[in-house]
C-alpha cells in the first residue's frame, strides 16, 4: 500500500505526514495520529520513500545549511575507538 503524502497544517496542528499510522501501543491501524482504540500515540506505518536520485536534494541541503562548515560542527560526535574500549572495559569490570 503506498502511503499518502500531505504537507498542511489544520487548526495549528500538523498534520500526519503519511495517512496510515500504526499504534504503538495495540498495533492497531488509524489514520489518526492516536490510537482510537487506546488513546496512545500512533506513528507512520512506513517509512517515507527515498531515492539517491533525489532531484530536491540541493533545495533541501540549502535549507538546512548542510553545506556550512558551521552545520557541521554542531553534529554530535562520537568517542573514539580507544575511549569506546576503555568504557566497555570498566563497564565489565564492574559486573
């Protein structure tokens, strides 16, 4: 089944970005964002297609200001490989 898109707003809420959504609690199947079943948050089915022959790809980085040298240094970073060891080590040690 190929999910809907839809990119409005309604009453300063958004909206699902695909109609199908799945409860996350029963599993049930809505097309709103809770469940009417349980009342828990419901998320989308699917995931969002995507193509490495993305033709929005540019507009997209543009507005994100992916392509700053700024963006990039707000990205998290990860320890490194002798830290990640040390760490798992102690964590062992502990047990």
């Amino acid at each position: 089944m190929r999910a809907r898109l839809i990119n409005e707003k309604t009453n300063g809420d958004t909206m699902a970005r695909q109609l199908l959504q799945q409860c996350l609690e029963c599993e049930a199947w809505t097309l709103a964002t809770t469940c009417p079943s349980c009342g828990a948050k419901a998320q989308a089915a699917a995931p969002l297609k995507w193509s490495p022959e993305d033709h929005r790809a540019g507009i997209r980085r543009k507005m994100y200001n992916v392509e700053t040298p700024e963006w990039a240094k707000e990205l998290a970073t990860l320890p490194s490989l002798e830290e990640m060891k040390a760490t798992h080590l102690a964590t062992e040690e502990e047990e």
